[in-house]
C-alpha cells in the first residue's frame, strides 16, 4: 500500500480550484493509497475554517470531506508536533513517504530532500512536481 502525506492546502485544492484531488491521486498511483493525515494538518483547517471568506469555507468543505476520503483511500491520522511544514519535512525525509501539497516552499524544501511530491501542476490537473 502505498502511503501519502496530505498537506492542508492540498486538502483545501478542491474546494479552492476545483481540482479532483481524489481522482487525480487515483490517476498517479496504481494500487491502494494509504492517506497520511497529521493531527497538524486538521488542527490548521479547523484553525482556518473559524474565520470567514473563500479559504474559511474551503477549510470547512475540507474538514467535511474527510469522512468521504476514506470511500477511496485508507485514511490515518498521524500525531504530530510543532510546525505542520517542519514536521511534514521531518517525516516525509525520514521515511521517504511522499508529499501531496501546494505549497511551493514545502515542495522545493522537499524536492531538495528527494522526497516525491505531488502538486496540482495545471488548473486541474495533479501531477509529480
């Protein structure tokens, strides 16, 4: 099975982009999907999804979909401490575990690591960045 990191903005891409974050996943990876989920990365959409504007409902449509998440994919959630980014870095470095996120200072950060990241690289559509 193979494991994902999900980052927050990649869990917000569809509710922002309207990317099909889930389908795209499927699309790149052949076989079962094990959806890496730290306690970071919810803390930061619910964070996020208690002010108001677009990337607040983003946030909330993300905190939403995770229970429809595991329809498609293993989803576990990971413990994890201090700064999302640092321990997503960490982690991912450590256990060479790709990266689902948008964030382009993450992905150089860990493309400089050799850790595989996946990113929305058109309008709609995900890719290895």
């Amino acid at each position: 099975m193979k494991k994902i990191i999900a980052d927050t903005n990649f869990l917000m891409m569809p509710f922002e982009h309207g990317v099909d974050s889930v389908g795209g996943l499927l699309r790149l990876i052949n076989g079962p999907i094990t959806l890496l989920l730290p306690s970071g990365v919810v803390s930061e959409l619910r964070t996020l999804s208690g002010r108001r504007g677009r990337r607040a409902q983003a946030a909330r449509s993300a905190l939403a979909s995770i229970g429809n998440l595991r329809a498609h994919f293993r989803v576990e959630e990971v413990e994890s401490e201090g700064a999302v980014d640092e321990w997503i870095i960490k982690y991912a470095g450590k256990n060479k575990i790709p990266v689902a996120t948008n964030d382009v200072v993450l992905r150089g950060r860990l493309r400089a690591l050799g850790v595989p990241v996946v990113a929305m690289l058109s309008k709609a559509k995900l890719d290895f960045a």
